[in-house]
C-alpha cells in the first residue's frame, strides 16, 4: 500500500512560476537625459561619495533619509558650460523600488522628473506627465507636501509620497554634496 501526502511547497512553487511580472522600464539612462536635457552636448558621470556627516546634512535639510553612500549623477555640459545635474535614484513605492531621473539647474530648480522603471502592481499613475510636471521649477525651499503644493493620487499615495520625498532629498543632495563639485 503506498502512501500519499500532499505537499503544500508545490502550490507556492506553482504560484511562484505563475505570478505575474509586473516590473516595467520605460527609459534607459541615455534616453532619460536626452528628455530632460535635450540640448546638452556632455553628460559627466560622477560616482558621489557621500560621508556620514553629508547624509546627516541631507535628512536634516530635507527630513527625508540618504539611503545610498554613492549617489549616480552625471554634470551637464551644453557649449562648454555647466548647466546642471542628472540624477538617477530610485525609492521604494509600497513594496518596490521606483527608478526615476530627475534634472536640477545649477542654480537648485528641479528641471523636471522622468519615471525609468516602475515595479509595483499599482500606482503607475506618477507616470503621468500633469502629476510629474508640478516639480518643474520647485526648490529646496517649496514645502514637498502632499494634498499642499503636490497633489497626492488615490491609489497611488505611497507611490506620491516617495518620489516627492525623493526629489526634496536630491535637492538637499545638490546643496550639501554637488554644489562643491568642479
């Protein structure tokens, strides 16, 4: 007589095999500097170090943590001169990380936000051009509140909160650590 038993690992090995992706990349780095600096002739990639005393210099400015001791950022060129700073980062959206570029001016504006990958099964609406369109022009100084100077999206609202959180922090990011570069 043989014996049979049921295995429940085969349902999450099932259910593993099974569950959808949901895991989406819309820009690569080159396209998303091109978006946001169409007229620069030079990206120059620098790897940002950045110490202890800089990451508590940017969650005291900002309020918002640096996760990252190395921060991915390029300087932009157009006709010899330096005209700002391509950020790539990424956040945490309700369980996944949102990759995102952001362009700053040199003189502190954000230039505009471009979303590169998004993971999350919902909330994809930041993609939107209207909501990402309200950092234009923000600086350190706008209050980066949500349902204040930027509306939040039902069903999106970690998602909102996160990338505007985000922004703040590489706005203080270019305050402590990027305006003291060559």
């Amino acid at each position: 007589m043989s014996k049979h038993h049921f295995n429940p690992y085969w349902i999450i090995a099932i259910t593993a095999l099974t569950a959808p992706a949901y895991a989406q990349d819309y820009l690569n780095t080159q396209q998303a500097q091109q978006v946001l600096f169409p007229e620069a002739e030079t990206f120059m990639p620098l790897l940002v170090k950045i110490n202890e005393q800089q990451r508590d210099d940017i969650k005291a400015i900002s309020g918002v943590r640096q996760r990252w001791d190395i921060q991915k950022v390029w300087k932009v060129v157009q006709k010899g001169q330096h005209i700002g700073w391509f950020v790539i980062d990424d956040v945490v959206g309700k369980h996944e990380f949102i990759t995102y570029a952001i362009g700053l001016s040199v003189d502190g504006h954000v230039v505009g936000i471009e979303i590169m990958s998004y993971r999350e099964t919902k909330g994809d609406q930041v993609r939107n051009s209207d909501w990402r369109n309200q950092f234009k022009q923000k600086t350190i100084k706008d209050p980066f509140k949500l349902d204040q100077d930027i509306p939040n999206i039902s069903g999106a609202t970690l998602s909102c909160r996160n990338l505007t959180d985000g922004v703040k922090r590489i706005l203080a990011l270019q305050q402590v650590a990027l305006n003291h570069e060559p």
